[in-house]
C-alpha cells in the first residue's frame, strides 16, 4: 500500500485492500474515505468490502467516489464533513491519491491558506499548483 502523510489530520493513498484495515487502525487512523469508484478497475475490491473490514475494526468510513464528472461541491462538502466528524487522522485513498488530495485541499480552501495546502501537497508528492487559483478565490470567499 503506497501512501503520503499530508499533515496531522490527513494521509492519502492508492487503492487499499481490505486486509490493510486493521493496520490502519492500529497506525492511528479513526476514519477512512473512499474517493474511488466501484468497478473502477477489475481487480479493485469493492467499496462495500473496504466499509465492512473499516466497520469491523471500529473506524468511520464515507464513500465519496470522485467519477468521469469530477469533483463537485457535494464530494467537497462531504469531505469537509469526514473531516470535521472525526477524532483523530483520516486515511484517503483513490487508485493514486490524486483524487483525495484534491478533495482535501479543497475541502480545507476556506479555512486555510493555498500556497501552504499546496506546499503541504508538494511534500506528500502532489502537484497541486494548477489548483492554487480556486484555492485561492475559495480561501477570499471564505
């Protein structure tokens, strides 16, 4: 399993197997979201197989699966929410990471400045500088 530590509240990364949910409990992890479609990829496990090993282990988990029509303010604001229901750090993941370091840093433009969710997603190994201007104008709109 490839991931990249963001900050203290955030780590995202590529497609996770059931089995990896214990683990992931155990490193710290209160809550999982899942930003990957089903059916995906054929050798994915499905969305409900993640939810019922992250059940199981006593960890919160959201389906926010981020498809061919992109991110919108419903998969920003369900983020934001897992986010903000949690104790403890989220894992994220998707089939590489990019998808949930997207809906993060969205998910905290408001609150937080953009070229610092940009640099934090630069030392997890993201480019998010194309998105710096709407993290931007959504840090001003508050």
């Amino acid at each position: 399993m490839q991931s990249a530590k963001v900050d203290g509240t955030i780590t995202v990364a590529h497609q996770i197997q059931p089995e990896d949910v214990a683990g992931l409990r155990d490193a710290g992890f209160t809550a999982i979201v899942n930003n990957r479609p089903d059916a995906e990829a054929p050798d994915q496990p499905s969305g409900a197989e993640i939810e019922d090993a992250a059940r199981a282990a006593g960890l919160a988990y959201t389906a926010l699966p981020v498809g061919r029509d992109g991110i919108s303010p419903d998969l920003v604001a369900g983020f934001q929410r897992a986010m903000q229901e949690t104790d403890g750090p989220v894992f994220a993941f998707c089939r590489t990471g990019t998808r949930s370091i997207n809906l993060w840093a969205l998910s905290q433009a408001t609150t937080r400045d953009a070229d610092a969710l940009v640099r934090l997603a630069a030392d997890a190994g993201y480019d998010l500088s194309g998105l710096r201007p709407v993290l931007s104008r959504m840090n001003e709109a508050g």
